[in-house]
C-alpha cells in the first residue's frame, strides 16, 4: 500500500508558532483587572470579534471604563499584542522555509480577531512565512468547526485529509 505524500501542512498559531500567557491573566495579575470582571467580554462580545463579526477596538470601548482602563483602547491593543504575542518560535521559520522549498504547501491556521490577526502577520512578520493565513477573523468560523477547513479546501481543492 502506497504512502499518501503529503502536500500541504496546516500551522497552528497560538500554542505552536506563538507562545504567551492568557491576557486576562497578565489583566489580572499587572492591572488588578479580576477575571471575573473580564470574563464576561471574553466568553461574550470577544467571541463575536473573534469570527470577524464585532470589533474588538469598538467592543473594547464598551468595556474599558469597567475595568478601569484608563488608557487609549489604541495601548490597550499594544499592550495584548505585544506583551503576549513577543514570543514567537523563530524555529518553525526555517522548517516552514524547507517545506515549502519541496513544493509543500504550509498555511497558518488561528482563531484570532483582525486585529491580532494583522499584528502577527503584518507586524511580527509571520504571515511571510506561509503560503497563506486563515484567520477565524476572516473565515467567519473557528477552528475546529468544519466550515473553517472548508475555506482551506475551497482555495486548495486538490487537498486531501489524512
């Protein structure tokens, strides 16, 4: 029996090619923002951000007053993104780098809003690293649901699942 050749591998972003502790968590224990204060956005509004259909900065605004950000929404953001996207594993760089060079098509798969979406990919860089980025953001699904892997197979018919 012949061995499927594999001809496309799919990347997950946080927790494989992005690293960090939870937000509200770094919320809690440097600003003295309680989970329980934050908790409501994220099981809440954030989700709708999360499939492209809120946004998070507008979201954000509704927010901040409650927990006592007293910033611009604009640093909040800085402050999520850079603080917890900083460690991003500069290994899969070079691996993705070698697949692609044989021909194997790599893509960066994650259940983020635009905003982070484009801060990852734009800013930190990573979305060169792959033939193409699917974002729940953009997707309008989240991983696992299937219509998330649909979008990937509509652009890739030629792929198969093993």
């Amino acid at each position: 029996m012949n061995k499927p050749k594999i001809t496309a591998v799919i990347f997950d972003a946080d927790g494989m090619i992005v690293h960090g502790e939870r937000f509200s968590l770094r919320l809690e224990k440097e600003h003295g923002i309680p989970l329980e204060v934050t908790k409501p956005f994220f099981i809440g509004p954030f989700q709708e951000c999360v499939v492209g259909k809120a946004d998070l900065k507008q979201e954000l605004e509704k927010v901040a007053r409650t927990w006592k950000w007293n910033k611009s929404i604009d640093l909040l953001l800085q402050y999520w993104f850079m603080d917890i996207c900083n460690k991003v594993d500069l290994r899969f760089r070079e691996e993705i780098g070698r697949l692609r060079a044989t021909g194997i098509k790599c893509f960066l798969a994650s259940n983020n809003e635009k905003y982070r979406t484009n801060y990852l990919t734009e800013q930190r860089g990573i979305g060169g690293w792959f033939d193409k980025v699917y974002s729940s953001a953009y997707v309008g699904f989240k991983k696992p649901e299937q219509e998330f892997f649909s979008a990937i197979l509509a652009d890739y018919p030629g792929l198969k699942k093993i």
